[in-house]
C-alpha cells in the first residue's frame, strides 16, 4: 500500500473519511496534483488545495481549471519554494488578492500558484483566508489537502467572483 493510502486510512480512522480524487478530474490535474502532494510531503505547517481545483476534487464541476491554487505557510513558502526552482516573491498581480510570499510553479502540466499569508479584498479590508478545515484526499497515491465543502463555498462566496457564484452552486448540487 502507498503511504497516502495508509495516511487516508488512519485520518479516515480519526476524522470518519477521507476521500479519494473523483475519476472525473483530467489527467493534467491529476498529474499537477500529484506532483504537488509530493512537494508538499516537506510542509510542516497546514496547506491547502483551494479554488477551482479543489471543487474538482469535491466531485463538482468547477468550470476551466487553468491553474492549482495552493495557501502554505510563510515559513513553509520561504522553505519549499526555492527547491522546485521558484523565487518567493511579495504580493499578487490581482487586484482583489495579495500574499505576503506569491510564486508560480510551472514545473507541472497545469501551472501552480503558491500562496502564503493569503488576503482577499471585501470592501476597502483586507482579510486573511484561513480555512477552518483540512480533509486529505488521494490523488494518484499522494496525499493533498482540500477544505471541507461549506468551508469551500463560504471562501468561493467571499472572493465574490462570478466564476466563484458558479462553482459555489455545483458544490451545492451535490448530495
């Protein structure tokens, strides 16, 4: 057995579940994913897969999945980031988000965004996104971690973005 299986295993164990990625994902994700889980074996602190990639993995449709969006630990940026090759970098190009540390990884079939000390704008704030949950998930053997689906819709519904308004009503529909 891999050691994400036996890993899923003993939190299904602990928290009740653990889910396996739905054979719905394309291989692209898939394989992003996976490369992801394997980096992220070295975090010390929480992480997280968010955003559309982590609808996928719910099951639901989240529309295009063009990237994997992933909130890490300052600390654990400041560590992982320079050995896959990506300079940590201040701040975002968005306009309604902002990390203290921001580094695109294009190592992957899907490019990925890593983010730590994530903020998004409501209003003229900036609030900190901290999800409350962290469910493991088996992608291909390797472990990634995902919020719990209302922590899921309650960050979409925050971000306020008619792609997010899309993606919050297929998390719904599912049963």
């Amino acid at each position: 057995m891999s050691f994400a299986h036996d890993f899923c295993r003993n939190i299904a164990t602990r928290i009740g579940r653990c889910y396996s990625a739905p054979m719905t994902i394309s291989p692209a994700l898939s394989a992003s994913l996976t490369a992801i889980g394997t980096i992220m074996r070295a975090a010390h602190d929480p992480w997280w897969i968010i955003t559309s990639a982590a609808v996928a993995l719910h099951g639901a449709d989240p529309g295009a999945v063009s990237d994997v969006d992933v909130l890490l630990s300052v600390t654990d940026a400041e560590r992982i980031l320079p050995t896959i090759g990506v300079a940590p970098r201040r701040g975002s190009a968005h306009p309604a988000f902002r990390s203290r540390i921001f580094g695109t990884w294009t190592g992957a079939p899907l490019p990925v965004e890593f983010m730590a000390d994530f903020r998004y704008r409501s209003g003229t704030e900036w609030l900190p996104l901290q999800p409350a949950t962290r469910l493991p998930v088996d992608v291909g053997g390797v472990t990634v971690f995902i919020p719990d689906r209302a922590d899921l819709i309650a960050m979409l519904a925050a971000f306020g973005r008619p792609k997010d308004s899309d993606r919050i009503r297929s998390l719904a529909a599912l049963t």
